[in-house]
C-alpha cells in the first residue's frame, strides 16, 4: 500500500534513529503481506539495535504465518548480544 511505502521510506531514510524506529513498529501494527516483507527484511539486515528491536515487536505485532519471520526472530534470541534486541524478539515471537 502507498502508506507502508511511505512508512518504509521514512523507516529507511529519516534522519533520527526513533523516527526510523517507530516507522517500523507502525508497519507491524498496520500489518499484511507487505509490512511483513519489510520487516523481515529489515530483521534480515538492518544493522541499528534500536531500528532491529522495533521491526522485531513489529512483526510481533501482525503476526507472520510464513516460517522465516519466526525464524529471524528467533535468531536474534539465540545468537546473544544485546539484551534489548533479544528481549524483544522473545517477546516477539510469543
């Protein structure tokens, strides 16, 4: 939809951290295919912890029935590393 394209444009390209951050906590609350594609994406890639532990509340958000969302979010629990990212990827996933 063209408000998920503008909420992943300013998730991508805003100039402040938590304007990305809760660009992508918006997509998971709008939720469809779309927002999850982006935000798998995002969980996939992105590199800033804060933008990584909202996509992962946001895909927690509209749920992903497909297994490579519940997979990168369960990734990020296991792996180790920052307390925040995990901790909201656990709370993520359930």
């Amino acid at each position: 939809t063209a408000l998920c394209a503008k909420l992943a444009q300013v998730a991508r390209k805003d100039a402040l951290e938590d304007v990305r951050a809760f660009a992508w906590l918006a997509l998971g609350r709008i939720g469809g295919e779309s927002a999850r594609a982006l935000l798998r994406s995002e969980l996939a890639e992105g590199r800033s912890l804060v933008e990584l532990g909202y996509a992962a509340f946001g895909l927690g958000f509209c749920g992903d029935p497909d297994v490579d969302g519940p997979r990168l979010l369960r990734e990020h629990v296991e792996r180790g590393g920052d307390v925040n990212l995990r901790a909201a990827a656990a709370i993520a996933i359930g």
